[in-house]
C-alpha cells in the first residue's frame, strides 16, 4: 500500500490525518473505519510512504512525456517506484497505475519551468 508520509491514513486508524497538505488530496480520508482497516492489516504486508518532493519529482518525470500528465494523487505509485524500488515487492512485472486531469495548472506550470 502506498501513501502520502505527511498524512499517514492507513498506517492507524488513530493515526488520522488532520493536515491540510497541498499534494494528493485525493488520497486523504477522514477516516479509515474500522472494517477497512481490519482489510489493511489482513491483506497489506506493508506501507510505503512517498514524500511530496517525491511526489513532484515522479509528477516532473512524468510530464517529460506530453501524453502522460499525472495529478499529484496520480503520481504516487510511480514516485514510490523511482525513490522506494527497494522497499517495494520484488517481482518481474510491475504496474504503476497514474491518473490524470485534477492538477492545478500554476503547478503543472512549476513543475515544467524546473
């Protein structure tokens, strides 16, 4: 499972996310409950946390192709398998799923001038 380390919803459900954090909003959640979580710890062998700078690394790399724009939300597994490969299963196939089309446009325009 991956997440947001500045909001660390699935790690606890104590551990809620109360930031107002700018990148991956739509991966924050208010609460987790208690039937999900009880999935998470059935089913997840482990976390990966991917920091915003990560995360607008992986959205920067992305964007070097103009077919594939990612959201910050979009961009996490990638920036988990650019910074966290080590920390990620190790198989012979991966997949990376990136989603596009809500990012703001003053950051589409920051991340290109960099």
């Amino acid at each position: 499972m991956l997440e947001p380390a500045c909001a660390p919803d699935g790690s606890s459900p104590s551990r809620q996310s109360k930031s107002s954090r700018r990148l991956a909003d739509g991966l924050r959640t208010q609460s987790i409950g208690a039937i999900n979580f009880e999935h998470i710890s059935a089913y997840v062998d482990d976390i990966v946390s991917v920091t915003e700078d990560e995360i607008r690394e992986a959205m920067r790399a992305l964007s070097a192709n103009a077919k594939t724009l990612a959201e910050p939300s979009g961009a996490v597994a990638a920036a988990a398998f650019l910074f966290h490969a080590d920390e990620l299963p190790q198989t012979a196939i991966n997949v990376a799923v990136i989603s596009g089309g809500n990012i703001d446009p003053m950051l589409l325009a920051e991340l290109r001038t960099r």
